[in-house]
C-alpha cells in the first residue's frame, strides 16, 4: 500500500535493475570454450567427405562416437588454468549448439562410414599392387564383417527407437 501512495498505480522495480549478475557469461568465458572446441575437433576429428548441404554453408564436422560432451566438458575442466573461471556443464553445451553448431558427436555408424572411407581411399591411392592387393583385401575384410553385423545392429537401432 504505501508503494502506490509513494509512487502511484506502476510496476515496482526490483532486484539486479541495470546490473550484471556476477555468474553472467562474458566474452571472453564463451571464446575460451569455442577455441577449446575447435582445438579438440582439430586433434581428434574423424576425416569425412563433405557432402553437399542446401541449409548450411559449413560442412559437419564429426568427433569420435567414444567421446560424449561430457567428456568433453571435463577435459575442458581440467585444462583450464586455476586464475580463470570455467563454465559450467549447461553453459557448455549451450555455447556449443549456438557458437560451433558444425561440430558434432559421431553416431557409431557414422564411425562405420568413416572406416570405410578410408579403407576406399587407401585402395584409390595405392600406387604399387603390394599395396594395392594389401588394401583391398583389407577393405574386403571390412565390408564382410559389416555384412555379418549389420543384421544385430539394425535389430538393435529397431528396439532402440
């Protein structure tokens, strides 16, 4: 009662009004969290073709299914100097959809299709027939193991979702 005596029939004003809560990201908190993104995609990035994408201008570009963002995050931890304050967990993942949305976590069948791309491409750059024989039959090996699993796995994705 004695707002609207003091102030009138307005809203009242309350809290941080006009300032920065002191938990609030800066820039500097989301460039160190991008840069460590992109170093991590340089080291351990899994080579894939790029193909043609209508919506995106970048391609993607995958990690290893082994890693999680969790992972990730603790590595990031873990690295980060103990003067300078790290993020967390949900922050994380959050500069990670909106900053680097490219990268991106390999499904295991992506890892798959990674495998036999390199297999393919080992053979298309073999010059000598040692070499071209020894891939080949590598290649070969690979696409019989992936006929013999391919059955479980696509059970397993048919139960799954």
């Amino acid at each position: 009662m004695s707002h609207m005596l003091e102030h009138g029939v307005v809203p009242r004003k309350r809290g941080n009004l006009g300032r920065r809560p002191k938990h609030a990201l800066c820039f500097d908190d989301v460039q160190r969290v991008v840069a460590y993104l992109l170093n991590c995609t340089e080291r351990e990035r899994i080579p894939l073709p790029a193909a043609p994408r209508v919506r995106e201008n970048i391609p993607p570009t995958y990690l290893p299914a082994s890693t999680t963002k969790l992972d990730l995050f603790q590595d990031y931890q873990q690295n980060c100097a103990s003067d300078i304050r790290s993020v967390k967990l949900t922050s994380f993942k959050s500069i990670w959809s909106s900053c680097v949305p490219q990268i991106r976590i390999a499904s295991p069948r992506d890892d798959v299709r990674a495998i036999c791309e390199n297999l393919r491409n080992r053979v298309v750059d073999a010059i000598e027939e040692d070499d071209k024989l020894e891939a080949t039959d590598a290649y070969g090996d690979h696409i019989r193991q992936a006929k013999r699993v391919s059955p479980w796995i696509n059970n397993l994705y048919f139960y799954l979702y």
